[in-house]
C-alpha cells in the first residue's frame, strides 16, 4: 500500500562521462542529423546575441523539428556565440525528444565547462534530469535528481516519468511518489497520468486504486487526460467493469475515452458492446476503426472485418498501415484475394510498403494464404529489408503449399544472410517436410535445433514431428516420440496422431489415443468425430454409432464442414447440402452437369466418406452435396474460362472431393485451389499438388 511502501530509494554510483568529453562539434560533424543543405547548417548572418539563437531553436521545437536545433547549436558554438541559460533547456529538449544521448551527454559537458550547472538554476537542472530519463539513463538521472540544490514538480514529475516509461522500474515510480508527498508537493494532471502508468508496468493494483482515491481527493477526477489513463489502467489490469463504469460518468469523452472504452470491451471478448459503443460515436478517427477492424479479426469474425474496411473507405477516412495489416489478416482468413490485391495496390499508391516490413510480410501472408504463391514470393524478394517476421512468414508459405524443397531453400539463404532462425521459423521448415513427406529431413532439422540454432523443442514442433512420422505411416515412432517428450504431451499432439490412424487405418492405436484426448480434453467434438469415422470406414458401424451417441449425450456438437469463396469481392459460404445461396438453382444444375462429365472420366463416387449407415443412393447423393464441391460449382458459373478458382475450407478435405476435384479442374481446363485446414491443393490437368499425400 502506498502508506506502507519505504520512501528509501536504492543508491547509486557515479556514472563515467568519458564517451561524452569528444567535441560536440566533432560529433555533429562526423554524424551529420540532416545534409549540408539543410538551413540548420549554415553560418550565414551569424548573430552575437544569444536571444536570437534561442528564438529560432524555439521556433524549431515548435514545428517538432528537433534535428534542426542540434545542427542551429552546432552552427551557434562553430561561430563563438556563447550560449546562455535559457539556451541550453531548449537544446536539450531536442536531444531528450530525439533521444540523442551521446549528444546529450556532451550537452550536460557544456553546461558544466560554462558553470550553469551548480548555479541555482533550475530550469538548466531539470532539463538534464529530463534528457537523461528520456533517454532511458534512469540511473545517471537519478544521481542528476539526487544532487539537485532546489527541485521543483518538474524534477519529480520528470524521473516519475522516466520510471514509468522503461519496463521493470514501475515499483521505482511508486516509491518516488510516495516520497514527493512526504516532501509536500502536490501532484498535477501529468502526474498522475505516468504515476497511472507506472502501477500498470508494476502490476501494482492495489497501489492503482490508491492513486485513485489521490485522484478524488484533489479533485482531478473530472479531469479528461486522468479520466483516460483511470480506464486505460483498469482495462490493462482486466477490469473492465471498473472502466465502463467510469466512462459512462464521464461528462465530457473525447476520442481517447471512446477508443479506450472500446478496446477494453473488445479485449474482455464482449465485441457486441463494442460495436454497440462504436456506432454511438459522433466522431470517428482512424484508431477508432483501427480498434473495432482489428477486434474482429482477433475474434475470428473476418467478414465483419472486411464490411467495415470498407465502411471505412466510404465514409472517407484513410486507411493507415495498422489498418491494412488488420485487413490482410482478414484477407488471409476468408481466401479474399481480390480485395487482398486492392490493399496490396492502395499500399503501393500510399507509400505503406518501402520499407514498412510489418506490411510488407502482411502482404506475403495474404498471398500465401489465398492460394497466390507466386506473388507471395514476389513480393517477399521485392522487400528492401527483411526481418525474422518475413523469412518465417515465406517459409510457412511454401509450406502450406506443400513446396518442402523451397522452403528449406529459403531456409538456408536465410542461414546464409545471417538471420538466426527461431522458435517459429523451425515450425515452418518441420512442417514443410511434413507436407512434403521429406522424413529424414524432417527429423534432422528437428535433433539439430537445439544444438545448431539454440533453441529448445516446444509442444509445437514435437507436434510437427510426430504429424511428420504419422503422415509417412511411422505410428510407432510417432508413439515413442510422445512417450519421450520431456514436456507434458497436450490434446493436439495426441490429436494429430489419432488424425494418422485415420488416414492409415489403424484401429487398435486409434482407441488407445482417442481415450489419452478424452482424458485431457472431453469437450472437443473433432477427436470423437475422427474416432466415429476410422470406425465407419473399417465398417465397424455400432462402435462409430456409440461414439456419436456419448456425443449427443454430453452435448458436443461436430463443427459443420464449411467452404468460402469469393466471388466479384464478396464471400461466398456454403455448408454441405445448402440451397441458401441466390443461385442455388444454378449451382445443383452445374453439379448435375460435372456429375456426369466426370463419371464418363472415371470417376467412382468414395462410398466410404459417407459415415452413416444409409442406401448407396442416398449415399453418392450426399457426397455431390459437400461444401466444397458447392463452392466449386459456383466459381465455374460466375468466373470466366481460365480463371482459377480459389476455396477455403474449414476442415480437411475429404478422399471423395480430392478425386472429384483433380477431375473437374481437368474436364474444365481450371486450376482449382482448396485450402483445407492442414494445407493447399492445387488441383491441375487432372493433378494435385500435394500428389495424393495429405
């Protein structure tokens, strides 16, 4: 508690200032802020008086430009002019905003060498205090703030502030707090703004409703700025009742508040509130729609967040970078890669791309996860600069698309380049040899991780290995490589063995798995799903009935097969069986039609996706009406011969539309690209791309 907490603030020691003694001058010189050209260079019409140099810094603090200052002071000392002691605060506010401190360093040296510092100035004193928190120096502005003569709240308000901008020092802040009040000084609106702050960086709860109650008692409460940093504080701490409750006394809200309120409601999952509060906003600006685009598509609800990109677009309000990067990702989900190309376009006519590397692997992802490889890879080596971020997100890419050997060669160009590959970047190259049926490779990378790039195997990439081994038919190594993690095995990895029974047939492990996932996770409807269909496909029909029966019996639900298309920049969702679309004629029509084109093929209906027990007319009936063959049909009405057609599905594609599909992309002379939940399928010429290995 605040009345509790020792005012004693740990000492420190004396920092070197030996890296500030070179010549500002020389620093300047040699590291030149801005070219030659700029006016901040020049020594033209030098003035003799100091009041005319400080005019003109503070005409550049003014307009923010704060490299200008430091090269105007460069200019200043060069000519002899001796600077004064309103000179030296404004000069340092530049550094401090730059947060320049080798040059504020030397600044402090010039300050000693013309004797403002152990004058009683305390304007001098507080702006070195301020440069070096600024600065994140919190041990050197301690000791600036130990020494001084005479401190003002600015001297207070400024380490406050310099505690609470750098993580690990909010407790720090706290403390100093208390020890201000001791000392009798009242705190302001700024204040409390980073003292707010501070109990946030801390996780300090209890001390943040004390600053609270500080608050109401000297009648800030009403103040806006505080009133902000209040709801900010609680939802960061998860309290957002505490926040709502605040924002709807508030008299007077400005953007902030609204933004703030918003994000909170979003972040506690309530997104209905939040878009209930979004619409009752008179004002909007650009984080406003930022924060609502970006909730959706953090809550899987990507449709939403496309409507409202374009809403956006319409009411006149421009996209940022943070904007696009949300509704790529939105893109990315649904499969819209028309729309995902206008934002790739509208990055390019707005300048967002350049060196932007968050867009920019925004725009690889997209591609990648729409089916566009190519151009994912385009634009991945059209990038002036990349991070781990990008490499990760291309090698996933190839991944995905089944392409093991790019991946791995772009693995080792990225060694090559001196990129350390992390934890995500060897789940990409685990799960392209996966994809790819690359065994050995796999497992060479997997035993090499640790000693070759230091990094420990997590649940994730033994997940990868054992989907690696089950894929190729190696259940038993599979096994052993869960019985020897040296971490818990959770439900997942479980899963994606029981996933390898399935596609090899194996019964007898299959029910030895499924009751390990029962144990860990009873509620998940997809491990009794794969349970009932290995029992219907080995035509074991009353061991799958019971399986769906403890499934009705405790209410879990199987997640419906869904398939998404984009059609003319719309979205396109189709269950099996459904006649909800506009076109639903059309569509059973267009079936009927490729029914018999790819009978005449050779096409057999795979009697043994249909998991029920019913006539073998009711069941080829069933198989024509799956999702994806819905999605198929329309995409072949509404586009034009040659177009490819690209598919979302929710769920694995099944043996039946697999066979069915390659037939179709041939007969119609289409590509045919189906994301499934595991990976891409191009389907071309009567071929897929995974080459019947998925």
């Amino acid at each position: 508690m605040l009345g509790l907490l020792s005012p004693k603030l740990p000492s420190v020691s004396h920092p070197s200032l030996a890296d500030a003694r070179k010549p500002l001058t020389e620093t300047l010189q040699k590291r030149p802020l801005l070219s030659s050209s700029k006016r901040g260079a020049k020594r033209t019409d030098i003035s003799r008086n100091p009041f005319d140099w400080n005019t003109r810094f503070r005409a550049y603090i003014d307009k923010n430009q704060h490299e200008e200052v430091l090269l105007l002071y460069l200019s200043m000392v060069t000519g002899g002019v001796p600077p004064d002691e309103f000179t030296f605060p404004l000069v340092l506010k530049a550094c401090s905003a730059l947060e320049k401190i080798r040059e504020g360093k030397q600044l402090h040296a010039h300050v000693v060498k013309n004797g403002f510092l152990f004058s009683e100035n305390v304007f001098v004193q507080n702006s070195i205090l301020h440069m070096y928190a600024s600065c994140g120096c919190l041990e050197i502005a301690r000791l600036a703030f130990e020494k001084m003569t005479q401190r003002t709240l600015v001297s207070w308000n400024s380490l406050i502030s310099g505690y609470s901008r750098f993580g690990g020092y909010g407790f720090q802040a706290i403390l100093l707090f208390v020890l201000m009040l001791k000392q009798g000084f009242v705190p302001d609106e700024f204040c409390f703004t980073v003292l707010l702050r501070a109990c946030v960086s801390a996780l300090a709860v209890e001390e943040a409703i004390q600053v609270h109650s500080h608050i109401i008692k000297l009648r800030f409460e009403s103040n806006v700025l505080i009133q902000n940093s209040l709801m900010d504080m609680y939802v960061k701490f998860g309290l957002v009742e505490a926040a709502l409750l605040l924002f709807n006394r508030m008299t007077k809200k400005d953007l902030v508040s609204w933004n703030s309120m918003i994000t909170g409601l979003i972040r506690s999952g309530d997104l209905v509130s939040a878009e209930v509060l979004f619409n009752q906003m008179d004002v909007k600006n650009v984080v406003s729609w930022n924060t609502m685009i970006s909730g959706y598509v953090q809550n899987g609800q990507c449709n939403e967040a496309l409507v409202l990109f374009r809403k956006m677009q319409l009411e006149g309000v421009n996209p940022n970078s943070i904007t696009v990067v949300s509704a790529l990702s939105a893109c990315s989900d649904v499969g819209a890669l028309s729309l995902g190309k206008w934002i790739h376009s509208y990055c390019k006519r707005k300048g967002l791309i350049g060196s932007n590397e968050i867009v920019s692997a925004a725009l690889v992802n997209m591609y990648a996860k729409c089916g566009d490889i190519e151009t994912a890879h385009q634009v991945f080596e059209s990038m002036v600069t990349r991070d781990i971020v990008s490499w990760d997100v291309m090698i996933e890419g190839f991944a995905l698309h089944g392409r093991g050997e790019d991946a791995l060669k772009l693995f080792r160009n990225m060694i090559r380049e001196g990129v350390k590959p992390d934890e995500i970047t060897l789940i990409g190259v685990l799960n392209a040899c996966s994809h790819a049926g690359l065994v050995e490779e796999g497992l060479m990378h997997f035993q090499k991780m640790w000693v070759k790039f230091g990094v420990d195997p997590n649940l994730e990439h033994f997940t990868c290995v054992v989907d690696l081994l089950g894929r190729a038919g190696r259940l038993g190594e599979a096994l052993q490589v869960i019985k020897g993690m040296n971490i818990a095995p959770d439900a997942v990895v479980w899963s994606v063995l029981l996933n390898a029974c399935r596609i090899h047939g194996n019964v007898h492990l299959a029910e030895f798995v499924a009751k390990k996932i029962m144990e860990l996770d009873p509620e998940s409807s997809l491990n009794y799903v794969l349970l009932s269909n290995i029992y219907a496909s080995n035509n074991k029909w009353e061991d799958a009935s019971k399986v769906r029966m403890i499934m009705k019996c405790n209410d879990i639900e199987k997640e419906p097969g869904c398939s998404l298309i984009e059609i003319g920049g719309l979205i396109n969702e189709f269950l099996a069986g459904d006649s909800s679309h506009p076109q639903y004629k059309q569509i059973f029509q267009k079936l009927e039609e490729l029914k018999k084109k790819i009978k005449m093929a050779g096409y057999v209906p795979d009697m043994d996706m249909v998991l029920r027990e019913i006539r073998d007319e009711e069941k080829e009936s069933a198989l024509y009406l799956h999702s994806e063959k819905l999605a198929v049909a329309l995409g072949l009405i509404n586009s034009p011969p040659g177009i490819p057609i690209r598919i979302v599905k929710n769920l694995r594609i099944c043996r039946d539309c697999h066979s069915a599909i390659k037939l179709i992309a041939q007969i119609e002379g289409r590509e045919i690209v189906v994301r499934d939940r595991n990976r891409f399928h191009h389907f071309k010429e009567g071929k897929c791309s995974c080459r019947d290995y998925w």
